[in-house]
C-alpha cells in the first residue's frame, strides 16, 4: 500500500481482484488466451481512470464481465469438469488411475466422466492420466538418478515393464535410451 495514495491503493486493490476474476475464469473453462486478454483490458481501463468513487461498484463490474465471458464460453461447464479431472489425476500421480475413485471423489458416475472428459479432450481419462505419468518419468529419468524400477513404484506402475512398455508406445524409445540421450 502506498502511503497517502488513495488512488493508486484503490487501483492496486482492482488489479489484485481483476488477477483472481481472472483466475477463476480459467478455471470455469474460458479460454487462458481470452482471459488474460480481457484482464489486459481491464487493468489498462483501471489505469486510466482519473478517480475512483466507488471500489465496490467496480469490482462487481469487472466481475460481470469475466462470468458473461465464463458463461458464453464454449462448454464452459464441461471444461470445468475437465479441469477437476486433470487436477485430479496431477495430484494422484503416485498412485494407478482408479475410476471408481475419481467418480466418488468428483460426486459424477464413471461413465459420465469419461464421457465428458473425451468429447471435450479427444482421449480417454486413462490416456491422458498416462501421457502425465510419462511427462513425469521423463523428468525423473533427465534430472534424477533414480531407478526405472524406483520411477515406476513412485509413479504407481505395478512393475518396471508396464511403463517400459507404455514408455516406448508414447514415445518410440525406452526409458534406458532416453535417459542415456537426456540426463543432466
């Protein structure tokens, strides 16, 4: 807070909420791109102003706009979904996709999410769940020192040839040869 400014408080305050509408209008499902464009806008028409009366006024102005943006997005509902699941999954990494788990943690029925989540990403939840995992082990095998066996408990693959084997499917190569390609 800058002493004695009121203005620049008060615009400050604005920016700090235009950045949180911003955020949970990502996570509604409006695109990241038109998100922060719109923030953009936002922040600029914020730092024009000459005045500011009413702070309360202008937030739930700013808040409008980002949930009519939220609501005429495309699917808006379903990216919601979406992003539940994937976050889901990033936060499950260490443990095998459990379906039946994710339908009771999110409250939906299995077939429902997986309904949703590929007609909104074009690949099954499964898929996607394993495309991370394999984001992951190329991670562990270029920065760390760990094992393919020790990769594949701390990931959740019930043995070393699942993921070797998933590995080589995602991306033509074994970990051993990647690692011996990438490590750092």
């Amino acid at each position: 807070m800058a002493a004695g400014n009121e203005l620049r408080n008060s615009k400050d305050l604005l920016i700090a909420t235009t950045t949180l509408f911003t955020r949970a209008a990502i996570k509604g499902g409006m695109h990241p791109e038109s998100a922060y464009q719109l923030s953009d806008k936002c922040v600029q028409k914020i730092e024009r102003l000459p005045q500011i009366n009413s702070i309360t006024d202008l937030i739930q102005e700013i808040g409008e706009i980002f949930l009519s943006q939220v609501r005429a997005a495309p699917n808006f509902s379903n990216a919601t979904l979406v992003f539940l699941i994937q976050d889901y999954i990033y936060k499950h990494l260490n443990r095998p996709m459990n379906l039946n788990q994710l339908s009771k943690q999110l409250n939906y029925s299995k077939n429902y999410l997986c309904r949703i989540f590929k007609q909104t990403t074009n690949q099954t939840i499964v898929d996607y769940a394993n495309e991370q995992k394999i984001r992951e082990v190329q991670s562990q095998l270029v920065f760390s020192n760990k094992s393919i066996t020790e990769i594949a408990s701390m990931l959740g693959f019930y043995d070393q040839s699942y993921l070797t084997k998933l590995f080589k499917k995602h991306l033509g190569i074994t970990p051993i040869k990647f690692r011996q390609k990438y490590h750092m």
